[in-house]
C-alpha cells in the first residue's frame, strides 16, 4: 500500500503555530544524563536507527492557502554538539528543516521537538527507542534488540487521534453558535477587529483552557518582571527523591500533579511584591487524551484544563488549596465533559467557512484568541509521569529531564527510577519563585538539589546569545 507523504495538521498544532514567538518558541526537551560522556557516533548510529522507527519525524512543516500541512521529506537527521541555548527554535517558515534536534553536551542527550509534530508524551516514546538504541549500541553484552516497531505501529503513529475519536462524518455544523457566528460574521478581514471584540470570549474557551465564566470577572494574576535579553530562558533544575515526595503528596490527600501545583501557588503568594492576597491565581494544565481514549498516535493528543484559586486574604490552609485544585481537576476530567468539550473543537475546525477561510487570515484569528486567553492564565506546568527503561539499560542513565518554552513562569515535571525532576523555565531573569518552591521542599524534609542555568551578560562572561 502507497503511503500517505502529507498530513494535515492536527487541531492542537493549528494553534501552536499561531501562538508561537522568538521567546515562546514552542520547543520542549527532554534530557538523558548518562554514566559516561556521549559519543556522538555512537549516537548518530542510534539516531538513524530510531529515525526508520517514526514516519512521522521524517516531516517538514509546509504552508498552504487554507492549511498548515506536514509533508514527508527524505532530510537525515544529524547529531549535533550544544551550542545554542535550550529549546532554541525548530521552524523557519522560508527553511526545509527537521521539526526536531538531537543534541549531546558531555555526558548528556537531549532531544528537542516542535509541539507543532508531537506532543510530550509522543516524544518520549522516540526518546526511549533513541536512548535504548544508544546503550545497545555502547554496551555490547546487552545482546537483542526488543524494540523494534511493527509496520503496523509505524502506520498508527500517524494517526489523527482528535479526528479518530471526536470527529463525526458528515456533521459540518456548530452546536454552539457563539464559534458558528464567530466565522459566519467575519466576511472581511476588515471586519475582522470587531468581530473579535464581540465573539472572542465565546470562541475561546474552544483554543485554550476551559475557564468559567466566573473567572472573567476575577483579577488574574500576572507576573510581570526583567526579561531575559537574547530570548533564552531562564532554567531551574530541580531534583527530589520521588517516594518521599509522593508521601508528602499522600498526606495532604490529593496527587502530586495537585501537590506540586499547589506549592507553586504558594510560591508565587509570597514571592511576588505586587501580588494582592485576594488576587486569583490560575494554571494552564495538559491532560493526556490517551488515559481516556485508545490511541497509539505520536502526534498530539492532549487538552488544557485551567485551575484557579482566588485568596480570601486571611491565612489559609494550605490543604484547602490541595483540596480545591484536586476537585476542580476531577470535575474537567469527568467524561462526558471532556468528550463534549473536544468535539465542539473538532467541529469548530471543520467548519466549512473555517475550511475556506486564508490560512493567514486563520491564523490572525487565532493569534487574537490565544492573546485573549492569556489574560486568563497566570502560569502553566506539565508532567510527563514516569520515564522507564528495562534492566539493564536502566543502570546507564543517572536522571531524566523535561523542559519547554515559555511565555510565562512555568514547570515541567517527570520522574525517572526514585528520582523526579522538576524544570522550571521562566522569560524572566528573577528566581525568588523558584527560590520560594524549593524552601517549600526543603522545609518538608527533602534533600533538593538545584541548578541553574547563565542566562544575562554577567552570568554568560560577555555573551549576548
């Protein structure tokens, strides 16, 4: 059978592109620290190996009149040593080029991908093959090779799991009319700015997270601070053995995902000076679509959910705010409330004016929603759960990270043997939040080990980029 060489782009990759800047580049990393330094042979040989794996990852990123589409190149991906600062961009419009990198400094592998071409979780998987690959390659008494895909998986990793699970043939109409109208009115892109105004607060909800109608009424806060000058973020690693923090998550009865997000909360109340104690502080979470729905795609399969929680400026307990944010997680997560609110996505997409509307008009809109949404969302995390590798392959990697972009303070969070890391990436220069968090787990007892990353004039000994 002939295979497919374009894709179009799947729904959460539209608005990836539209809310893409030199800062917030929408590259995320994931990074290997091995027991030995990396020979970069060795890890061109793995490469090329895991690239025969992942149709996918052989694309380029094209730009039609209507849509973005991915098309299927014959580029060979090529290792390269680190030079440029952490998830530095992956797509010039005017360049043929590879939607992900692989990079070694030292003892470390790092793997950078477009969010356009894949989410976190569909990374991984190419990561794990790309490391197991490498330690087969490196050490010779690990003898059979176990993880090579089947035509068939191959064929699934291109899957459009959003269409597979939401779309449904033949309904071409919006049950709510506040997306129908939005695309019906706008006629012109004269128009355009009015018809944003208007609609952009129904629309929305169906781009980003699902906030409720009450937060618009509530003062967001935002963090506002020096940036960093070149673009580059600013990185804060930080390391805590994963049992021990579990427990401290089990004691205030919720998960660590909540626990972790309700110290960062924390962190935030009292780190920032211009922070009012009745102000609401709210997070952009990423929920796996694949824990609720069969899917074995590579390409982005996720929502965003929005959790909140506005002080009442009185001491408060902390298990209050554990308690909150897990009951609001649960209550996005209920079934019927996901699915209903994926498939007004779909449909919204399939529109047939959207369909025929000028990709670059499309993307003006889009712009216009995800600066409207950003109003609503103070910082953002993710966790990738668990990174695993069989005996004993496992004894060859010290620790994993995950990191991506930011436009805002933000954390990443995975978790590898008894070890979790948490990433925070940050545009600005100031780390009292950071400084914040990590007294947090100290306090409770954790050993934490921290690093930082150079990222002004002084700290990079004259460097500008």
């Amino acid at each position: 059978m002939k295979r497919k060489t374009w894709v179009r782009l799947d729904n959460a990759s539209n608005i990836f592109l539209a809310a893409m800047t030199n800062r917030d580049t929408k590259v995320f990393r994931l990074t290997a620290e091995m027991t030995s330094i990396v020979d970069p042979k060795l890890l061109q040989k793995a490469l090329d190996k895991t690239y025969e794996q992942y149709l996918l990852y052989h694309s380029v990123l094209r730009r039609g009149v209507f849509w973005y589409y991915l098309v299927m190149s014959d580029l060979k991906p090529k290792v390269v040593a680190e030079t440029l600062p952490p998830c530095s961009p992956l797509y010039h419009f005017d360049q043929k080029e590879l939607l992900f990198r692989v990079i070694y400094q030292e003892n470390r592998i790092h793997l950078e991908v477009f969010h356009v071409l894949s989410d976190g979780i569909g990374a991984m998987w190419f990561f794990e093959d790309l490391i197991k690959e490498y330690v087969y390659l490196r050490v010779h008494e690990i003898a059979e090779n176990k993880w090579e895909k089947t035509p068939l998986q191959i064929e699934q990793q291109l899957e459009d799991s959003f269409n597979q699970h939401f779309r449904q043939e033949g309904q071409n109409t919006f049950s709510n009319a506040a997306r129908s109208a939005f695309f019906s009115v706008v006629k012109t892109s004269k128009q355009a700015g009015k018809v944003v105004v208007k609609y952009s607060k129904k629309t929305s909800s169906w781009f980003g997270s699902s906030a409720s109608i009450e937060s618009n009424k509530k003062r967001v806060y935002q963090i506002k601070n020096k940036k960093t000058p070149d673009n580059r973020p600013r990185v804060v690693d930080l390391s805590v053995p994963l049992k021990e923090t579990l427990q401290l998550a089990k004691e205030q009865q919720v998960s660590l995902t909540i626990y972790l997000i309700a110290l960062f909360f924390e962190s935030i109340r009292k780190a920032e000076t211009n922070f009012k104690q009745t102000d609401t502080i709210a997070i952009s979470v990423p929920v796996n679509l694949r824990q609720f729905y069969q899917s074995n795609s590579a390409r982005n399969f996720f929502s965003t959910v929005l959790l909140e929680y506005t002080y009442s400026g009185e001491e408060e307990e902390f298990n209050h705010l554990c308690m909150s944010l897990s009951k609001q997680l649960h209550d996005h997560l209920e079934p019927e409330r996901l699915s209903q609110r994926l498939s007004k996505l779909i449909k919204a997409e399939y529109h047939p004016i959207a369909r025929i509307s000028l990709r670059p008009f499309k993307d003006m809109i889009l712009k216009l929603i995800n600066r409207q949404n950003n109003r609503k969302v103070t910082v953002a995390m993710s966790n990738l759960g668990q990174f695993a590798l069989p005996y004993p392959m496992n004894t060859y990697i010290k620790q994993v990270y995950f990191k991506t972009s930011a436009v805002r303070p933000q954390f990443c969070m995975i978790s590898y043997e008894d070890s979790l890391t948490i990433s925070f990436t940050s545009p600005f220069i100031d780390v009292a939040i950071q400084k914040e968090f990590s007294r947090f787990l100290s306090e409770a007892g954790l050993p934490v080990s921290i690093a930082v990353n150079q990222v002004t004039t002084a700290e990079l000994g004259g460097e500008s980029g």
